[in-house]
C-alpha cells in the first residue's frame, strides 16, 4: 500500500481561515518496484490536490 497524507491550512491574505485539514490517501501497490510505487503515489497526490482544490475560493474577474 502505498500512502500520502497531507496536513494544509489555507488563508485568504488578511489572515482568515478558509480551511485546515488533514487529508490521507492510500492505495494498493500492483507491484513492488520503485517505478509503481512512484505511480500510485502520483495518483494519491492528485486525489488530495483535487480535495484540496474544492476549498479554494472562485478566482475573482481580472478587470
């Protein structure tokens, strides 16, 4: 199994909290080689980047 956990908090630039969480992600390994290893953990890391992403607020217009 290959794991990822990712702790983040997340401010808007006057200093208030948006968001604080700790995200874990794991999944099985197909094989045990470095090159598969890599593999699933990219694939972790997109999973917690996409949860990351859903506390993110809409960018504003650019005028």
């Amino acid at each position: 199994t290959a794991s990822l956990q990712v702790t983040f908090r997340l401010e808007q630039s006057d200093g208030t909290l948006l968001a604080a969480k700790t995200i874990t992600q794991s999944r099985p390994l197909n094989e045990r080689t470095p090159t598969a290893f890599a593999q699933t953990q990219s694939a972790n890391l997109a999973s917690v980047a996409a949860e990351i992403a859903k506390f993110l607020p809409n960018p504003s217009p650019s005028k």
